[in-house]
C-alpha cells in the first residue's frame, strides 16, 4: 500500500506517530494470528506487543524487498513459533491436562443467550485449528483465516510455494470432517470451504502468471 510505504519512510526516519498508526492499522489482524496460532492463549495480547516492539526496533532496516505487511506478518509468525516452543517445554514438564493448553480465548465471552451458537462454533474452530500440527496450523490461519495470497506466506514462512500449497490441502483434508458438520448446519449445507477452494484456483493461476520478485517500494 503507498500509506504504508510513506508512514514505514516516516517511521524509519523516527516518527513515532508514524509507527502507532501502522499499530493501528495491523493491531486486529496480529491479535486475530496470534489468537488462533496458539489457540487462545492468554498471552496473545503479550505476543501482539511483542512483535511491534519488533518491529518497532527492526522498521529502521526494513529496505522494502517485501510490503511491509508480509514483513510484519513474518516478524509475528517467528513470535508465536518461539511462544509455542516455550510452551510446549513448559507443558512437557508441568503435563498439563489434554485440552487446558488451547483453551479458547472465547469461554472468556459473557454468558449471552443469543451468542451461544456462535460461541460454540468458535471453540470448534479453535480447537480443530490447535489439533493441527504447527507447520499445518500456521498455513491454513494464514490463508483462510488471514486471507494472505500463497505467495506472501511463501514469503512469511520462508518455504517454496509447492510446500505452501502441499501443507494447505493437508491442512484442509484433516480439518474437514471435523468442521463440515459444523459449518455445513450453520449456513444450510454449504461451507465456505468451496468458495475458498474457488479462490484459490483463481489464486493459483494469477501466481503462475505473476512473477516471482517480491513487491517493491
């Protein structure tokens, strides 16, 4: 985006206000990846702020080989794989309980008859995505829940874009029957898995065209 790339100029020069702006502007969808990489955890709001302290240290170097965007999603995606290696040592010693280590952020939700539903269908999610192994869970939240293109998370996640596509399938195979009766009841049979594999065909042939140097600024 040419915002960004003037409040990253600014930012980089030392604007501080420059920087809260691009706080502003990416805070939600950080909190949305963290939230769902580590299934809820208390600490996504600590994660959020550690990446843009980050950022904030690193936007300085930032030489614009990527947009800022990709650059700060990759930033996070190293935050939460080193939380969740954290974790799991930690959980390996205390041996939590099954199921405490994801608990979804959503139980936290006021007790409101009309968001019941809802709720409920957030904690499958939650927890089918915390089923997935970390390669699988960081692909698909990238893309279905993100909306990222294949190659911004090539990019992200530093892998070749055959990788990218092969842990996505997998990643939908193994979610599917945990989530089509789910979503299936909650939009009358239809999911958005098929839109979602509509988009990516499309996505697919847009890549083949497109050429693989990353946006310049």
């Amino acid at each position: 985006m040419d915002a960004d790339r003037t409040l990253v100029a600014e930012a980089a020069a030392g604007s501080r206000e420059a920087f809260d702006e691009l706080v502003r502007r990416y805070q939600a969808r950080i909190y949305g990846l963290a939230r769902t990489l580590t299934g809820g955890d208390p600490d996504a709001e600590d994660l959020v702020q550690e990446t843009f302290v980050r950022a904030f240290r690193a936007v300085g170097d930032f030489r614009c080989e990527s947009s800022f965007h990709t650059w700060l999603y990759r930033i996070a995606v190293n935050v939460m794989k080193s939380h969740l290696e954290r974790r799991r040592r930690l959980d390996s010693v205390t041996a939590r309980p099954a199921g405490e280590t994801f608990k979804s952020a959503t139980e936290q939700l006021p007790s409101v008859e009309d968001l019941e539903a809802t709720v409920a269908r957030r904690q499958a999610i939650d927890r089918a995505l915390a089923s997935l192994p970390e390669e699988l869970r960081i692909v698909i939240t990238l893309r279905d829940v993100q909306g990222l293109e294949y190659r911004e998370i090539a990019t992200i996640t530093h892998l070749p874009m055959g990788t990218v596509e092969s842990r996505l399938f997998r990643a939908r195979q193994r979610l599917r029957p945990l989530l089509e009766p789910l979503l299936g009841s909650a939009s009358g049979g239809r999911g958005p898995s098929a839109k979602r594999r509509r988009d990516d065909r499309a996505d697919g042939r847009a890549d083949g065209r497109a050429d693989d140097r990353d946006e310049r600024c």
